[in-house]
C-alpha cells in the first residue's frame, strides 16, 4: 500500500514538472513570436503574450513589467508612454 502511495506522489510530481516546462515553453515561444519589440506598447505585447505577473513603479514614470510561467522569467520596462524600453532581465531554466 505504501509503495503505492509513493508511485502516485511521483507520478504527480513528474507530471507537475512536464506541465511547468510546456507552460514556460509557450510564454517563451509567445514572447519570440513578438519579434522585434521595438515601438510596441504595452498593450501590443499583453495581447500576444497575456498580463503580466507583477508591475513596479520606476523613475520618471516608467514602469517594470514581469512575467513568470513555469522556468521562464521576463521583465520589461516600459516609458511613461506605455512603449516597449527595453528587457530588465530573461531567465529560462
């Protein structure tokens, strides 16, 4: 019975880790499928690749963007008047 037990809560894990790295894959896939982000505004990014995760206030009236899913982490900024500046950071384990 216990080894059962155990083969179930591995099973979960294993399938847990397989959901996060598909789900990850496809926020990194729906970001590269931006292209150049360049003159894009918020709006233009949130529509392809959904809200993001949190927003931080910045200097000047810009703004940080961060979106997390599975491995993978962007983080955008943002002008005061909602134009893509630049990435902050990209991490895909």
């Amino acid at each position: 019975m216990a080894s059962g037990v155990i083969a179930f809560i591995l099973i979960c894990a294993v399938l847990g880790i397989i959901a996060a790295a598909q789900s990850a894959d496809g926020l990194q896939r729906k970001f590269q499928s931006l292209g150049d982000t360049s003159g894009k505004t918020k709006d233009e990014i949130i529509a392809v690749v959904g809200q993001a995760n949190s927003y931080a206030p910045l200097e000047d009236g810009a703004y940080l963007l961060q979106w997390v899913q599975g491995g993978y982490h962007i983080a955008i900024v943002f002008g005061p008047d909602h134009l893509f500046i630049g990435i902050n950071g990209e991490t895909s384990l």
